[in-house]
C-alpha cells in the first residue's frame, strides 16, 4: 500500500489478492479518503466530487473518468472515501511541476477535457454541484 497525503485528503493505492481464479478482477485500487478525524467537520466532507461519483460519473461515456466502485459519505466519526479504479500502469504523469507537458501531452489532455464537458454540456444534474447559475 502506497500513500499520497494532500491538504483534504489521503490516497492510497492498494494492492489486491484473491483465493482462488480472479481473471477479470484488478491488481489494485485506489482508496481516496479524507483524512483520519475528519468526519462530521462539513468543510471536510467532500460533498460535490463523492455527489459526481456517485450521480454523474456512471453515466457517461466509457473511459472519460475512472470507473468508482464505491462512493461512501463522511459520518459524525468517520470520513468519506471513493475506491475507484486503478489508472497507475496505464496512465503517466504529464510533467513535474512547475513545468508544462511538451505539446502532444497537451494537446492529448485538451482533447480528452473536451470530450469530457461534451458529454456533460447542458447536463442539469451538475447544478446542484456547483449551485444555482449566477443572475
């Protein structure tokens, strides 16, 4: 097990064993927390990205964002998590911050931000996300 702290969250990647044949079932996955002693702090609970996950995420189109296996929300003693899917030996880090990616990186990363808000364009189920449209 691997660990990534950040400021509102840890992430871990987990490492899977089965007993018996599992070929179809992942090596590993990732486990994104919100830190220890977390719950029942609201500034802590994750709200809009465990909401995506949960609502919005299954229904677009495959590949667009990582298949989550489960969405549970913080309680008074316990905080939130997602397990999603394991993009680590598939997927690279575009470049080391604070350098930019070269610029078939770029334009890769554009293209698929583009195919992502295509299949959200218009959709009524990110208002509640991010609040009413300005007046």
């Amino acid at each position: 097990m691997s660990l990534i702290e950040k400021l509102r969250s840890h992430t871990f990647r987990l490492h899977l064993a089965y007993e018996g044949p599992a070929a179809d079932s992942p090596a590993s996955l990732i486990l994104k927390m919100g830190h220890p002693g977390s719950g029942g702090r609201p500034a802590y609970r994750n709200r809009r990205e465990l909401a995506f996950y949960r609502e919005i995420a299954p229904a677009l189109p495959n590949r667009l964002v990582p298949a989550c296996f489960e969405v549970t929300e913080a309680t008074e003693t316990s905080p939130w998590h997602l397990l999603l899917e394991d993009l680590t030996d598939t997927h690279e880090i575009a470049t080391e911050h604070p350098l930019p990616p070269d610029y078939p990186v770029c334009r890769s990363i554009v293209q698929r931000w583009g195919q992502l808000h295509a299949a959200l364009w218009n959709d009524p189920r990110l208002e509640h996300l991010s609040g009413p449209p300005a007046s």
